[in-house]
C-alpha cells in the first residue's frame, strides 16, 4: 500500500435544503440570557466566568432563517486530505465543516454524517445542520460562520507538506481565526492548527469550541481523563457528578441518557487534554489537542420522544430507513461552553488538534470508570504522543503566516472592508501574509461603506479612489447592510453626512448596543428612529410616518422606512410601551405586505405580550405564499386559542403544521396542543422536549 499522502479539490453532490436569503432585520433583538444557574460544588472560576463576556444580540450579523424543509441534490466544493490510514472531507462553503473523517484501516466512519443536509434553528445566526466537525467562535452558540463560507486555500510549506486553510474575519470579536489542517503521510491522526488573533488595542472576551458528531448505537461509549463532570439537563441548573454516575445512570453511555444533557468533564491540569468514543468493537473518534484547549464535553440528545424527534429533524433519512443516532463530543478554550476567556489586546493565540481512531479493547473500555480512562490514555498515547502533539503545534507556527500557493473559495469581504477601516482611523490591523481579505471579496454589502470612508476620510484602496481636493461631500445614500463601531457612528453623524439613511443607520447602531432593559436607553433610541422618519423625537406611540430627516430634504428608502418603523416598535415595546409599540410594527407590516421576517417577528410579538387578536389584522393583505407558511399557521393557530376559539386552533393543528426554524429546546407546538386538544396523546410529529 502506497505512503503518500494528498490533498485534492473536487466537488461533492449532497442533498441539501434550500437556505435562502438573509433576514432583512437588523439583528437587534437581545440574546437569551445563560440559562443555568450554579448548583453546590461548582468553581467560582466556572461561576464568574458564566457572567463575563456574553453579547447583547449577534448585530451586526444577520439572521439566516428564511431555509424551508425541501432539499435538493446540490454540488459543493470539497477538499479531501488522504493517506494510506484516513481520508478527511472538509466542506468550505458550510462554515468549513469537517464532513467525514473515514478510518480506511477499519473501513469506519469516525463521523456522524447523514444523506441530507437540513437546516434548523440552533445557531447564533438561526441555520445550523448536524454532522461533522464544527468551529465555533465568539461566543456561546453555533458560530456565525458555521453555514456560510470561509476564506479556503491550498498552502504548499518549504517542508512538502500540504496544508489546507480557512480563515475569516469575527464580526462579534473583530479578530480573525484560521484553521490549518494537514495529513502527514504516515499518520494515523489528521491535525488541525487553529489560530485567533486579536488586533484591537483592548482584550475582549473569547469562545473557541470544535464539536464533533459521532454516531451513536447502544454500544457507544464516550470516555475522558477524569473523575467528575460538571453536568446541564436542560433544567436550568449546573451539578457536580460522577459521569458514571448521574441520576442513577452510567452517562458515560449516550444511550442511556433518558433526557438530553450536556457534561463538560473536569480533566485535571496536568493531565493530557483527549477525549474519545467507541463502539462495541473499541473503534471511534479520538480528539487529542495541545493543553491550551482546555474545555472537553459530552453531548447527548437523550432518548425520550423528544430526543428522538430531533435527531430525526435534524438527519432525515428515507421513509422505512432505520434512524441514524448521534452524539457530540466537544473542545474548548474554557471549562464549560458558559464562559468567556479574556484575549489581551494584540494577541495571537494558536493550538493544535489531533483527530483518529485510538482502536481500544472493548472489554477493558466498557469496564470500569478508572480502568477505562486508564487504557484509553494509552491507547492515545499510542496513536499520538504528546511530543507528536508538540512537533505539530511548533510547524504550524512556522507555517501560519505562509501565503496561500491556491485560493479555493472566498469568503465575504467584511475582513476587506474592517482593514480599510482600520487604516483609514489609523488603528492596528494584523498581517495579512497567510490570510488575505482580497480586494475582489469586496461586494455591494461593503460598497456603500467604503464609500462613506472614502468621502469622509480620503484613505481607502482601490478601485475606491479618494476624493480629490474640494470635491462636494455627498450624504450617505444608505446600505442594506449593517456594521458597528463608534467611529462610523461618527462618520454617520458627521455634518457633510446628515441624511435620513445615515440618521437612520445611526439609529441602528445605537440601538445594537443599547441595554434592552433600560427604559431611558429606549427612549434616546426611539427618538432616532423618529429622526430618521422626520418625527419629533418624542416618546409616545405615534411616530411619523414621514421620510424625512432633520429637516435636511432628503427621505429614507423604503425599505428603510420599513425598517425603522420595526426598530421603532420594538424600541418603544421595550420602553414598556406596547401597543405604540406594535402600531410602528403594524405599519411596517402595512408598508411592505409580503416581507417574511416582517410578518412573523410583529405577529409573535403581538401573541407574546398579549394581543392576540392584532395577529388577524396583521394578516389582512399578506399574499398567499406567506399564509402558507408554517409559522403564520402556528402563530394563528396560538391567536385563536388565546381569543378563546380553542377549536379553530385544534383545526390547524389537526390539519398538520411543519414549523421549519422551530428553536432548539421549545416545546411550544406540543404545549399548545395539549393545551387545545385535552385528553388526546401529543402527535410524534410534534414532541420536541429537550427534558
């Protein structure tokens, strides 16, 4: 059998739902507060740590929630790393997703893969699917990045060893990561080197975690170099436990989790930082990774209805096709997904994973706790040694800043954009050598903001050209994109700027970074919405409707005018007001009837705070492609049972309902059946509980 190792771009034809377009709506709305509370027993590191660092919303990203349940066989790029013992498959146009990872000595998937791509809503972003090996940045969720594409290219090294590389610029942190990956010719683990980097001139907080899918039969087993786990049931508490010992069960075993539950093992400091799986013949992932990596975590569905329905929702398979189960084991820069590790300013951070088949003895590894995690040490030792580990981490410094030999597919060109920024206020940007944000990713996303620098400022690249001397300062025309940062509030809110668009792009800003829960913040955005609108600044619930700004004779877009009048409503709701709140939502309904993420974010803000029957007035010229949908038949169907029509909602229901971006952990579908339909058992379709 030949020795050699390579790396080949080629395609791969996958069933693939449809993910659609960006939701329009600026990404304002605050993130769910850290749902779990600290039991006994738990560090004060892991405590403060949970309290530290969380985002207000995901701005100035934009929600991708707008993917249905239909899929078709669509062609992607792939990059394949092969040698004579594994064959990795990485998907760089879905947020580098390690696809597979196929152990050629046993002929085994170390992956849990499906057949079908689906989308779901678990992400920072919405969209997530399941399967493979995920890079998550930022902060606690599913990456931003995690189904849209990165930066990818081939390097060769002086050494002959060919790397492949994915980077791309954090909007949430502004540093940039880079995952390199390799496969030595002889190896029988594929490394991975990940490298963040912070160029702002203050710390922020960090989040880095690779989530692997492993399939998952009765006989899997998930073991980790220590004696408790620090363990979450979707209960809102944290305990400290035995993980052969929680609630009665051997958790170490995903199968018998009856519910599902995440278990973040206490691996002491000076022990190797490695966790793995195996099925009944001792085969299964190994994740192996240099000691900055310190976080590892079990992750199981559980296999009460609820479980079982996700995992279905998540990985379709055929009619009359057994399920394909899974688990998740997991990495991170901090001990549990709850904390934030804080980055200094200018740092470079970098690590190394290592993923293979340690290939265990099934008796000794599904035997006792001690003596499984003694053998599994050894059997990791044997597949990679720690000074294998080590010699990896030092060539992937030495190759991190080597430039691409072959660019594969771009990313988008928020990175572009943030270095002409950052040369045009003169602040600290990183080198660029090995990961470029090529002038040519630039779109009409970044466009309109490079053009408010160059106006303003006179120092961006080509084919932007600065302004000649006395050239006429034009106002913002406006973007339907978003970025934040105080200094383009600033070049917003200059005088040369003064335009509805830039009021109203400034109005947005502010309101990203505005606390939710303070009525006075509200009240100061509110009255930047009515700026934009050409209202008075007031804070009553009757906006105008006018386009104007400031007295300035320009107008917003419609598109804007729809857009402040939704930052309005939901300012003003958030202030307490709400029914000024959802009038300016109504409206934005009014101005553009057949918006999607219009509808639905004004008819369930009208269910949740107790104006039910706003949702039929809502409804009244929507088109038919909206009505449609599974959502406005679910949000219908919660109005009719909270006006007292019990039986139109049972209706629905019964009819049948398919809510595609159903949130990870709601139970909301079977709640409202049990709710209007007593006495009758929930329908499979509709038993989503996580608990």
């Amino acid at each position: 059998m030949s020795n050699a190792a390579s790396m080949t771009v080629t395609t791969r034809t996958i069933e693939l739902a449809g993910l659609g377009p960006e939701s329009p709506l600026p990404a304002v709305q605050p993130l769910p507060g850290p749902p779990y509370v600290a039991g006994g027993g738990i560090p004060a590191e892991i405590v403060q740590g949970a309290r530290w660092g969380g985002v207000k919303n995901i701005f100035p990203y934009m929600l991708q929630d707008a993917y249905t349940r239909e899929a078709g066989a669509t062609e992607l790029t792939a990059v394949v790393l092969e040698n004579q013992h594994l064959k990795a498959t990485f998907l760089p146009q879905l947020g580098g997703r390690l696809w597979q990872l196929f152990d050629k000595d046993t002929g085994k998937e170390l992956l849990h893969t499906g057949g079908r791509i689906q989308f779901a809503n678990l992400a920072l972003r919405n969209a997530w699917f399941a399967g493979g090996i995920e890079w998550n940045i930022g902060t606690r969720g599913h990456s931003p990045t995690t189904c849209s594409p990165l930066h990818t290219a081939l390097v060769h090294t002086p050494d002959g060893q060919e790397v492949l590389r994915m980077w791309e610029f954090d909007r949430l942190r502004e540093a940039v990561f880079q995952l390199d990956a390799w496969l030595p010719a002889d190896s029988r683990v594929l490394f991975t080197a990940v490298r963040i980097r912070n160029p702002n001139a203050t710390p922020v907080p960090m989040y880095w975690w690779s989530n692997a899918a492993i399939p998952q039969t009765p006989h899997t087993r998930v073991i980790a170099p220590a004696t408790r786990a620090f363990a979450t049931g979707y209960d809102g508490a944290m305990d400290v436990v035995a993980p052969s010992g929680f609630h009665g069960i051997d958790a170490t075993w995903p199968a018998r989790n009856p519910h599902a539950a995440d278990f973040f093992f206490d691996l002491a400091p000076g022990r190797r930082r490695w966790e793995l799986a195996l099925d009944d013949a001792g085969d299964g992932l190994a994740l192996v990774s240099s000691p900055r990596l310190r976080g590892r975590k079990l992750f199981v569905w559980g296999e009460g209805d609820g479980g079982r329905r996700w995992q279905e929702w998540l990985t379709p398979t055929p009619p009359g096709t057994e399920p394909r189960r899974y688990a998740e084991i997991q990495s991170g820069l901090a001990q549990t997904q709850f904390e934030h590790v804080p980055m200094p300013a200018g740092a470079s951070w970098q690590w190394v994973e290592a993923y293979g088949n340690a290939g265990l003895d099934p008796a000794v590894a599904g035997g006792a706790w001690d003596a499984a995690v003694e053998h599994a040490g050894e059997r990791v030792d044997s597949m990679v040694s720690a000074g294998a580990v080590d010699a990896a981490l030092a060539d992937a410094g030495r190759w991190a800043d080597l430039a691409p030999s072959e660019f594969v597919v771009a990313g988008n060109g928020w990175g572009a954009l943030e270095r002409a920024r950052r040369r045009a206020a003169k602040m600290e940007w990183i080198d660029e050598t090995g990961t470029p944000f090529g002038q040519e990713t630039l779109t009409a996303a970044q466009a309109p903001w490079l053009e408010l620098l160059r106006a303003n400022e006179g120092v961006v690249e080509k084919p932007f050209e600065p302004a000649s001397a006395g050239e006429p300062r034009q106002p913002f025309g406006g973007a339907e994109s978003f970025v934040r940062g105080l200094d383009w509030e600033d070049l917003l809110t200059a005088a040369r700027n003064d335009s509805a668009e830039a009021a109203f792009h400034h109005a947005v800003m502010v309101h990203a970074r505005a606390d939710a829960a303070n009525a006075d913040d509200m009240a100061t955005v509110a009255a930047l919405y009515r700026k934009a609108l050409g209202g008075t600044g007031g804070t009553g619930g009757t906006g105008g409707d006018g386009g104007g700004a400031g007295g300035t004779g320009t107008t917003l877009g419609k598109r804007s005018r729809v857009l402040a009048h939704r930052g309005l409503g939901l300012a003003l709701m958030a202030a307490g007001d709400i029914d000024g709140g959802l009038l300016q939502l109504g409206r934005a309904c009014h101005l553009e009837p057949g918006s999607r993420a219009v509808l639905l974010e004004a008819m369930a803000l009208a269910v949740d705070n107790g104006r039910p029957a706003l949702v039929f007035d809502l409804l009244e010229g929507a088109p038919a492609a909206l009505l449609s949908l599974g959502q406005v038949k679910f949000l219908q169907a919660r109005a009719h049972a909270d006006t007292g029509d019990s039986a139109a909602a049972a209706a629905v229901l019964k009819e049948g309902i398919e809510v595609p971006d159903l949130r990870e952990g709601a139970n909301s579908i079977a709640e409202l059946w049990r709710r209007v339909c007593p006495g009758e058992d929930v329908p499979e379709k509709y038993q989503f509980s996580m608990r």
